[in-house]
C-alpha cells in the first residue's frame, strides 16, 4: 500500500519493532488465563512508552493501559493474547517454541499491534494533538472459558474496565484477504455460540432380548431426524442459524443394549430470538423419545454473543481507512459463524471489529486455526495506522 501520510510514515518507521514484537510472542504462546509471560511482555514494553498509565492482574492476566490527556471522551481498543493447544507445523525461524500450543489465531500480531498503536498515541497524546483518554484494553482468554463458563471479555468487564467507555474498536487477522483489503459489516457479523447437551434414556437390556426393555439407539434415529429437520422446517430461512452434533457417545459391548445415549453439539445464531427459538426446538427434537418409552434430559450452556457491529463506530473505522489508504478494498460482509468474545463487550458499548487481510501469497491456505496458520507481516503497520486514527476519529465525534 501507498504510504500517504504522516500516520502512515510513522507507523512504518517501526514496521520492524512490530515484527519483533509478533515473533517474539509467536515463540512463546501461552493458553487461556495462562498469559503470565505474555502479559509480563506487554506490561514490560507498555513502561516504555511515556504518558501511559498501567494496570496489570484484571482477570489474572489481563492488561490496561490508559493514554490520556485530561477531559473529553474515552474509548477503548482491545487485543487478545491467548494461543491454542495445537501443535505448529511451520517451518519458518520464528515457531513455537512451546510444545502443542501455538498462536493459530493472530493473537501474537492483535497483541504487537496494539502495542504499536500505544506507541503512536502516547506521542501524539505528549504533543497534545488529541482530548480525551484512551484505553488499551490487552484481553487474556478469549478462546477458552474458566470453570463457571466465562472467558476473557467478561471477566475484565466484571472488573469495570468499559465503565465511562463510549465507545470500543478492534481488529482480528484475516487471512482469506491479502494485505491491502479490510473486511467491515454492520450489525450482526459474527455468532451467539451455544453448546448443548442431552442424554436420552430407556431401560437397555440383553441384545438377546430387545423387546423386554427398551432401546435407545432406536430412538435416536427419530431425533436425528427431528434435530435436523429444525433449520429446514423450523427456523425462517430469512435467519441466520447452524445447528450441529459433535458428539454421540453410548455402549459398552455388542451384547447389550444400552441405558442411555449422550448427545452434544453447538448451535449457532444471530439474533437473540433466533438463539431462544433455535434451543426451544432442538429440546422439542429430543421429546419425539418419549412416545417410545423413553425419557431426555436437555441442557444449553451459553458461550458468547453475536459480535454485533455498531454502524455509525464501522462508519469512523471506514474513513480513517480509506483517508489513510486511498487505495484500500474494503469487503462488506459479515466474518462467519465462528464465536468471538469481543461481542460481549459490543453488547456493553457501542464497538466495531474489522478484519484486517494478512494472507500470504504462496498459494495455500492458511486458515484460523490451523496448524499452518500465518500472516503476511506487512499488515501490522496498517492494522496500526488504522487502529490509531479511528481512535482520533472517535474522540472527535459528537
């Protein structure tokens, strides 16, 4: 991309330092509220940088830095830090270099560019070039829960960290864009992520003798075509909604007819009414049993809700993207059904999530979540740049 501007040039001065920052991270990637060296990194590189205030330990590991320069408004940017138990199969210098976890997410490159962002505004903030507050928000665990079923956003949130917030941005890797494209859509862009549980019961028996108990293999056939009769029949298909098994776990030998079958799979949305109804109809799919004799129990936990991007704050990040990158393509539409805790935090505030293209042009694909997964690292300064400027944005809108 062309370089425009003074942002822009700024940015790209220390294009180096941000992949430091990345690789260093991508070597050592640290679980779900396991971030101690992580956060060690940030806390570190955050106390080099002037005017930023710290506080560490929010959610265990969680970190906010606060970039102000007396009264107006506040808005918050937020990076995740967390990796995943997957093992690397890159063969670059940089991989990781801890056993079965590894950033497979972007995580390492959210994280490198927030702290890249903090850099920038605390110079404009000593140079009095804004009013108002911003706060860094860098977020542990957003890819797993704890014991009571929380992850990251929550917890911090439990702590205060939007409160007099007006307003909150971020971005995640994108690596089915090149760098050079952004991703943006209003309103409901990523999924409500419900996990559901049933066990069907019946009596079991002897494999001998089926028709002296009751079977409930035989009446899981009739809920599996129930179950996957609701998107087609049940759910409008004006709705955004998946539904899905993961698990079917029953029986201990050929011989006998078990006592029970557990059932578990997700079940994805957008909207809250979609998200009751499509409940409602997976635990109607599991009473079609009773009439056969047997009996269910149904339970849902529910994970995060939908990310759900605030029009007008998509609006700010759209024009300091395109002011920055005359040339930028900006794709419009939403990410997918995949599960974002970010969206706990939009549900709070107004807030928007951009997807910023980093895919490598060497003809594989390198999804999310993969074992290959990575990035074209010329798109940290961008995510910078843009980062920093839709702060501005945000702090001068009325």
């Amino acid at each position: 991309m062309i370089v425009t501007n003074d942002l822009n040039r700024e940015a790209m001065a220390f294009e180096h330092q941000l992949v430091s920052w990345r690789r260093h991270l991508h070597q050592y990637p640290e679980l779900s509220f396991q971030e101690y060296q992580t956060a060690h990194f940030v806390a570190e590189t955050l106390k080099g940088i002037e005017v930023v205030s710290i506080q560490t330990n929010i959610a265990n590991t969680g970190i906010v830095a606060s970039i102000s320069t007396g009264e107006g408004k506040t808005v918050a940017i937020r990076a995740d830090m967390d990796a995943l138990p997957i093992t690397e199969k890159n063969e670059h210098g940089f991989q990781s270099k801890i056993p079965g976890v590894m950033h497979a997410c972007g995580h390492d490159a959210h994280t490198a560019i927030l702290l890249g962002t903090a850099k920038i505004l605390a110079k404009k903030a000593k140079e009095g070039l804004f009013q108002g507050t911003v706060k860094l928000i860098f977020q542990p665990a957003e890819e797993a829960t704890d014991h009571e079923g929380l992850s990251g956003a929550p917890r911090m949130m439990q702590e205060g960290i939007l409160e007099n917030v007006e307003s909150i941005i971020a971005l995640h890797m994108c690596p089915w864009e090149p760098v050079g494209t952004i991703q943006m859509n209003d309103g409901y862009s990523m999924a409500n992520v419900d996990v559901f549980h049933g066990i069907i019961r019946a009596t079991g028996g002897h494999g001998g003798y089926p028709h002296l108990g009751t079977d409930p293999i035989w009446m899981l056939g009739s809920f599996l075509q129930a179950f996957y009769g609701i998107i087609s029949r049940k759910i409008s298909a004006l709705d955004t909604a998946v539904a899905s098994i993961g698990q079917i776990q029953t029986g201990t030998a050929s011989n006998i007819i078990p006592e029970e079958i557990s059932i578990t799979g997700t079940l994805r949305t957008n909207s809250p009414e979609v998200r009751d109804q499509l409940a409602n109809e997976v635990e109607q799919a599991f009473k079609v049993v009773e009439p056969f004799g047997g009996s269910y129990t149904f339970e849902v936990e529910r994970g995060e809700p939908a990310l759900n991007n605030n029009p007008k704050v998509n609006e700010m990040i759209k024009n300091a993207a395109t002011e920055l990158y005359p040339a930028i393509k900006i794709v419009q539409k939403p990410f997918g059904l995949g599960g974002e805790d970010f969206g706990y935090m939009t549900k709070q505030i107004p807030g928007a999530m951009f997807f910023l293209g980093c895919a490598l042009q060497d003809g594989i694909s390198r999804d999310l979540h993969t074992n290959i997964f990575d990035i074209d690292e010329r798109c940290l300064p961008m995510g910078v740049s843009i980062l920093t400027e839709s702060a501005l944005k945000l702090l001068k809108h009325h």
